[in-house]
C-alpha cells in the first residue's frame, strides 16, 4: 500500500465517522427535546395534615409539598409548614417555614428519606404558675428552629409509614418535644 493510497483509505475512515456520529448527535438531540415535555408527568403533590383538639389544647398543622420523581428509585422535592399550637391559660404558637426533602425507594416497599427543615417559631406565653406553685411571668419568643430527619418506612402505592429522627434535636431549643417522629406521608 502506497502514501496516496492510504490517504484516500484514512479519509473514507473520517467521513463514515463523521456520518455515523452525526446521526447519533441528532438522534440524541430529538430525544432531550421529546422528554422535555414529560417533566410534569413526573411530578407528584402531597404532604400532612395534623389536627389535635383536647380541654383547652389546639394543636394544627398544614404542611403541603411536591416530589419530582427523578427515576424509579429516587426523588428531590420542597415542602412548606404552617402550624398553630394553642395551650389555654398557657402558650400560644405560630410555626411557619420550609423544607428541602429527599427519597429513595432502594426496593419498591421500603422508603429512605431525608429532610431539611426550616421554621420559624413565634410563641406567646402567659404569665401564670407552674406545677410547682411557682409563679413565672408573661413572655414571647422568636427564633428559627433547624432540623435534619432522617427516616425509614413501609410504601404501598402512593402512601408511606414510617418514622424520622431528626439528628440534630436538642431538648432545649428543638421545637418538638422528641426527635423520634412517626410519621404518613401520601403524594398523588
């Protein structure tokens, strides 16, 4: 084989390339327009609903979010929280905030999860006694309350079981009274 001769061979080489890569690119290039539509389809809406009435006690909580589904396994999503606490003659609370959430369904029954969540507390309490006979005046209070559950549960569906703990509690500043929380979480 001659230089000319393997010129002219080593250009045929680069041209099929060039045709065969070229299809490809266009290939894939349709397919991301085609999916770009979908992405709606991979959304899902849920969240909790918690409503608590006792003698004098009201305890209500809304807290609505949404998943993107980015395969079968895992999902990123938001969520927000609006809550009401009211103890009569006591405490009365405001909690509103947010939350960053994570999903991985490692099988399709068990559900892995973890959540950033952001409140913000505003609390009112009135001046009054303790169980102790002690006397302890009116006071307010505000802060934002930082929590990262990690959780495990039972999936079926659209409807998951299970229980969070949110590693960073403590019983002095968390805004719930244990860092161990059962937990229903439903997205349609």
């Amino acid at each position: 084989m001659n230089k000319i001769q393997f010129s002219i061979d080593f250009r045929y080489f680069f041209v099929i390339l060039a045709v065969l890569f070229s299809s490809y690119s266009i290939a894939q290039q349709k397919y991301v327009i085609d999916n770009s539509n979908h992405f709606w389809e991979k959304v899902q809406f849920g969240g909790g609903l918690g409503l608590g009435f006792g003698s004098g006690y009201t305890n209500i909580s809304v807290m609505p979010s949404a998943i993107y589904n980015v395969n079968e396994i895992a999902a990123v999503g938001a969520g927000l929280q609006f809550g009401y606490l009211y103890q009569k003659n006591y405490y009365e609370s405001f909690v509103w905030g947010g939350s960053l959430i994570g999903l991985v369904n490692p099988i399709p029954e068990i559900q892995l999860s973890a959540e950033l969540e952001q409140v913000r507390v505003d609390s009112q309490y009135e001046a009054g006694y303790d169980i102790y006979g002690r006397y302890y005046p009116s006071y307010s209070d505000s802060y934002w309350n930082t929590a990262l559950y990690l959780g495990a549960g039972y999936r079926t569906g659209n409807v998951t079981i299970g229980a969070r703990y949110d590693v960073l509690y403590d019983p002095n500043k968390s805004l719930y009274g244990s860092g161990f929380m059962p937990f229903v979480r439903v997205y349609f």
